[in-house]
C-alpha cells in the first residue's frame, strides 16, 4: 500500500525547498516528489493536504523517556506516543533513568522497548560516566555499537575537568558528540530558581546564570583544546549565548540548543511559586530571554530541542522547593516555535532546519530531508489550527506545562515514520 | 476602608491603606492584653489552628495568645507531632485541616511559597507566620506599629536594617512594608549576605555599619543565623560581631533618640552588644508585646471579611 501526500506545502531546508508539492510514498520511503503525482486507485492512500505544511521529521535531540525505572513518569511507550503526537519522528534520550543508561545492557534494553513500540526512532544518549556519578568513564565503544548517539551525563553535571577533557577526546576518537549539562555544582548549591531580581523578591534561593556559564567556558576551552565536537544542552543565559557566538567564531567544534521554554517565558513567571514553572536550568530574567531569541536568530544556537521532563503529579504538586524539576514538553514544542516565525524572528525554512535537519546531523542519525530514497519521515501541520494546550489529553504521562490553558497556533495534524501514519488528528 | 482580603500571604501584595488599617485595628486591640481579664468575646466559637511546620516558640504563642484573648479556639499543630512526619503530603495535611472546618489557618514553613500552595488549596483564611527566607509579614506589621507609636510616623524616617539581609523574611517584609509607608530604607551588612539586585527593591545598601548608621531613626539588627557560617556568608561570629554588632560606640552616629528593634531572639555579643539590647533606645520587648495586638487585628479582620 502506498501513501499520497497531496497538495501540501513542502518546507525542505535541505533543498531550499518550500512549494506546493506532492509526494509518493512506498514501502515506507519516499518514492517522488513532483509538482504533481497520481496515485494507482485502489492501490494508494490519498490523503488531501491542501493548507498545511509538509516537513521533514522533527529530530528532538534531548528528551527524557524515563524508562527504565521512573515508569510511572512516562514509559517508552508513552513518550513515544507524545513524540508522535508533537510531530516528531526522532527522539534522543538522555540517560538518567534506573539504572542509569551507562551500559551496554540498558541500551540494548532501551533499543529493544522502542523497536516492540514501533512508533518514532529512539536513539538513547548514554552516560558520560558509570552511575552518572562523574568518577568513571563508561565503556563509549561497547554502548556506540548498542545503539547510543551521543554522551550525556544529563542533570549530573560532570564537575571533574580532567575526566570531561578525557570524555571529549574518546568520544571524538569514536566520532560522537559530548552534550553536556552545563552547569558548576558549587554555584548553584540549594538554588530553585534564576538568581536576579525576583528570586530576590521572592526569598527563594538563586541559581546565578554564572554557574551555567562557568561550565560552558571551561567546556569551551576543553573543545578548543581536545578538537572534540561539543554540543551544549539547553542554553538559557545570554553571557552562554554570547560565548558560544564568540567560540564559533573562532572555529571551535560546538554545537548549541536552547528550549522552548528559554525562548518563551522568564524569570517573573515564578511569583506565584507554582512548581510548573520550575525547570533546570531556570527560566532566566527577560534579557536572557532576548539573547536567546538573538542566538536563534543569528544561527548561534543551532538546535530547538524540548528538554522533555515528564513529572508524576505527586513529584510537582509539592511546595516549590520540594517540587521536581522539569517541563512536559514534546506536545507544545512546535506550536511554541513557530510563534519565532510568527514573530518574524525566523523563516519556517530556518525553524525547520533547527528542529530536523541540525539535530539529525550533530547526532549523525538519518533524516532532516526529504528525499526520494530515504525512509518517509514526515510531519504534517496545520499552521492556521488555533487549539487550547490541555495536558490532561496528551499522550505523554507528564501533565506538568506552565502552558496550560494557552492558546497556541499550528497543531500537528499527522506524522509519519517510514511511510506509517504513527499520528494523526483524524 | 473595609478589609476584603481572604489571606494575608505577605506585605508586598498590600497597599499602603491595608497596613494602615491593620494597623489602627492593632491600636484598638493594645488595651484587651492590659486589662485585668484579658479576654473579649470577639471570636467566640471560630477555629484557629497553628500549623507549623517549622520550629518557632515566640510567635506560635504570639498567635496563640492573640487568639485565645479574642475567645477563638485555638489549636497547635507543629511539624514533630503532625503527621508530616509519616510522609504526608502539604496537599492531603491541607485538605485534612480543611475538612475540619477550622476558621484561619496559620503556618510557618520552611518553604518559600507554602502559605500560598495552602491558600490556593483551601478555602479558609492563611495567615504567614515566616515562609522559608521569603516574607514574615506579622513581623512587619508589628514592628511598623512599634515604630508608629513611638515616632507618631513611619513617611520620612531613616530606617536601617542590619544583618543576612539574603535569608531574612523579617528584611523583606520590611522592606516591603515600610517603603509603601515613605519610609527611607537601608541595608548594612556584607556583600554575601545582600540578595542580587537588591537595590531594586526601593534600598539602600552599605558595606559598613558605622555609614549606614548616620542619622538613623530606627536600626533594626536581624538575628545572625549561625549555620550560615558553614556556608561561607561570614568568616565566623568572631569578625561578624567585630564589624556588624551594635554597640555604644557605632550607636552614637545614629539620632539620639533611635529606635533598636530586633526580631528576636537576640545573640547577644554577637549583633547587639547587651547595654544595647536593654538600653533605653531598646523598644525589644515592645515589638513582643505589640506582635500579640497586630495578630488579633489579623483574626478579626480575616474572620469578619469572610463573612
């Protein structure tokens, strides 16, 4: 059985693509793309596309699966369900479940859920060290040839420089990225929240912007230094932004990704102490909030990433400083980005790129493009559909998004992985 | 004015007129705790429960004692006997405490913020008795009161508040409070112990004790917490009380007739020297003894406006 995407608006970075067009699929890749394709009747499913936009799968490159050992925050299957549902056909996870991903054997157990949920393409992160726990490198070669993409010790910074610098060089030694979690343990000690202003109105401990950007520039220098790539998790501060501009100037190997929460919201959302809003690293002041929309803007940050962060109920409906952190993010993603569009801050060509065909690529994992041959990795959305964000309908088991109750534009309306319709509004 | 509030989460959320009526309502109430019967029927048959989930002697009997003198029904809970200790979350302690139908809920938590997870829970009146190091907004009030009734005004007058200013409740409910009532504000102490962006909040900050002194009408020292010290706010309470304590010397650039307030309770030797604490600048004990009169204007107030 075949598929016909009819009718739709294909946005193809890759190709400086972004024309009415249809495409073909069969057996699960796409077979044409052509101004105007007929399908075999009886043979092929048409489906009419007139309105919407045609993208190549969304690559989230940091989301948190939970599984093994926090199911009852989301599962594989879950999260794999939201990824679906918030257009996304690729998903990396990061390793701080448990047991910690730092193993051969969690890999391959990780691979083995996702392959029976056959839904998007789960590609784990593994620790950077065993347990996470910044002491021992763990086996990178044995968990590259499991399955993992890239080294994270993800909300376990890695406070030891010398094993960072050795983490950087074998990694590179095997051709992956190191994406760490940039943040200096000592300066951020007790924090709940951006330090500034309101954490000072508010008697809440601080987390100063220093305590990220610290890391960053050692980070930095360890990359300059070793040539390893580097890709940096979750930029929330401008003094990040601004270093890693002036790097990337300088040649160094780095990559970067913010989130949409960094782009959207700050520091003054906190006044009501409610622990949706309480996220790590934390919503920052609103200049930081403008340096990150500046570094999206001017190519510094490459990648849009959701920084998924499923929470059981009982894990945020606590006092703030006993909440988790963290924000259910995959089912607002896209809607929250494309008001960067909707802002003029970006082209829908430039968004696509951040958030398909740059993650794909830092990773080294297929996808990103639409091109005949390749497995049919598609999102399709309606940029007209102005719809309610209720996490109480989504399908991931994380309801905790401080964008409850928004009113957002541009809801996904199917996504395909290889040539199979995993979602779709219908 | 009439009083249309449910709670009283914090200062910073009141105007100028809200502390002004709390206030004068406290002014009515002074005289109940002199008399012979110290007891008025006001709130015969309502409920209050103290519900602490954090030590606290003085202001638990504080609230107790207010309540009691207005007739109220009054309950203690505290974090060691309540059932927080068997894991209980605030949420379901809350919803309990709810379904006893008790008037005003009082709390103290360790927690920034608790008393507000507890307004939007229940449908009784919070009073915060000190949430973490956000607000101490009973603290605020009384101590406004004592300086009201002894310089006829707070609009105009130098106030100087010495100590952690970063973890103290006690300085940003002051803070709050005495900038709405035109007061002039200053924060002494170290650089570690002054919250980022502190400035912000309508004050002035200096380094140096003997500076921020200079024509104060009012110092308020704050209780040096000494776990801080671990933490590396300050050297040790040796070189803190050589630089910040409050002593007969440094007290001398102040006006002759400034107020010395403290929240209590005093280190002694360490931010105020003990001629200091009961000298004849010392309104100490007056802030206690006020503290009971500011929290039954509070009871009646928050009673009647939910009627």
């Amino acid at each position: 059985m075949s598929i016909l995407l009819k009718g739709g608006r294909v946005v193809d970075p890759s190709r400086n693509l972004d024309s009415v067009k249809d495409i073909l699929i069969e057996e699960g890749k796409i077979a044409a793309i052509a101004d105007s394709i007929e399908g075999t009747a009886g043979e092929t499913r048409v489906v009419r596309l007139e309105g919407k936009v045609v993208l190549p799968g969304l690559v989230d490159m940091h989301t948190h699966l939970r599984e093994p050992g926090y199911e009852y925050k989301e599962t594989i299957r879950s999260g794999s369900e939201a990824a679906a549902a918030g257009g996304f056909t690729s998903i990396a996870c990061m390793p701080n479940t448990d047991p910690v991903n730092d193993s051969r054997a969690v890999t391959e157990y990780i691979v083995k859920r996702a392959g029976e949920c056959n839904l998007v393409h789960v590609y784990p992160v593994a620790a950077i060290s065993l347990k996470s726990e910044g002491r021992t490198l763990a086996e990178f070669g044995d968990l590259k040839e499991a399955g993992a993409v890239a080294f994270s010790d993800d909300g376990k910074p890695v406070m030891d420089s010398g094993l960072m610098r050795r983490a950087l060089e074998y990694a590179s030694s095997l051709g992956l990225v190191i994406t760490p979690h940039c943040e200096d343990l000592y300066l951020s000690a007790g924090g709940l929240m951006n330090e500034g202003r309101i954490s000072t109105e508010l008697g809440l401990p601080g987390i100063p912007t220093l305590a990220e950007e610290v890391m960053i520039a050692r980070d930095l220098l360890l990359a300059e230094y070793t040539g390893a790539a580097l890709h940096i998790s979750h930029v929330s501060s401008a003094g990040s932004v601004r270093m890693i501009r002036d790097a990337k100037a300088r040649g160094i190997p780095v990559t970067a990704e913010t989130a949409p929460h960094y782009f959207t919201l700050t520091d003054e959302t906190l006044r009501d102490f409610d622990p949706s809003f309480k996220v790590n690293p934390p919503l920052r002041s609103p200049l930081d909030r403008k340096a990150i929309r500046e570094g999206l803007r001017d190519g510094t940050l490459d990648v849009i990433a959701t920084d998924h962060a499923p929470h059981a109920a009982t894990d945020k409906e606590v006092e703030f400083e006993y909440a988790a952190s963290g924000i259910s993010g995959l089912e607002t993603a896209l809607a929250l980005s494309l008001r960067l569009v909707e802002d003029g801050l970006l082209t829908l060509s430039e968004l696509v790129r951040k958030m398909s065909a740059n993650p794909a690529k830092i990773l080294n994992i297929p996808g990103g493009a639409l091109l005949p041959g390749a497995d049919a990795d598609i999102t399709v959305f309606d940029p007209d559909r102005s719809w309610v964000v209720d996490p109480l309908s989504w399908r991931s088991k994380g309801k905790n998004s401080p964008f409850f109750g928004w009113t957002l534009k541009g809801k996904v309306f199917m996504t395909l992985v290889k040539g199979r319709i995993v979602y779709s509004e219908d | 004015m009439k009083w249309e509030r449910k709670d009283l989460l914090g200062i910073k959320d009141l105007s100028g007129e809200e502390i002004s009526l709390i206030l004068d309502t406290a002014e009515s109430f002074l005289e109940v705790s002199t008399r012979d019967i110290k007891k008025v029927p006001t709130l015969r048959g309502k409920t209050i429960i103290n519900f602490f989930v954090e030590a606290s002697t003085r202001t638990r009997t504080s609230f107790e004692i207010a309540g009691k003198r207005l007739s109220a029904d009054t309950i203690n809970i505290s974090a060691s006997t309540s059932s927080l200790v068997k894991g209980e979350t605030l949420s379901d302690t809350a919803k309990n405490l709810e379904a006893m139908n008790p008037d005003v809920i009082v709390i103290r938590h360790s927690c920034a913020g608790a008393p507000h997870m507890l307004a939007r829970l229940v449908r009784q009146s919070i009073i915060n008795a000190g949430d973490g190091t956000h607000e101490h907004p009973t603290q605020a009030l009384l101590d406004m009161m004592t300086i009201r009734n002894r310089k006829g005004t707070l609009s105009g007058l130098n106030v100087t508040i010495v100590g952690d200013i970063a973890h103290s409740r006690v300085a940003r409910s002051n803070i709050y409070g005495l900038n709405k009532m035109g007061a002039h504000l200053t924060v002494a102490g170290p650089a570690t112990m002054m919250p980022r962006e502190i400035r912000e909040l309508g004050v002035k900050v200096s380094f140096r004790l003997e500076e921020a002194l200079q024509d104060a009408d009012v110092v308020m020292m704050l209780r040096i917490q000494t776990e801080r010290e671990q933490r590396n706010i300050f050297p040790s309470l040796r070189e803190y009380s050589a630089f910040y304590c409050l002593n007969g010397d440094n007290i001398q650039r102040a006006r002759q007739d400034v107020l010395v307030m403290h929240p209590g309770p005093v280190n002694r030797g360490v931010e105020i020297s003990p001629e200091i604490a009961d000298g004849a600048n010392s309104v100490i004990l007056e802030q206690v003894t006020n503290g009971v009169a500011v929290r039954m204007a509070l009871l009646y107030l928050l009673t009647g406006a939910i009627e």
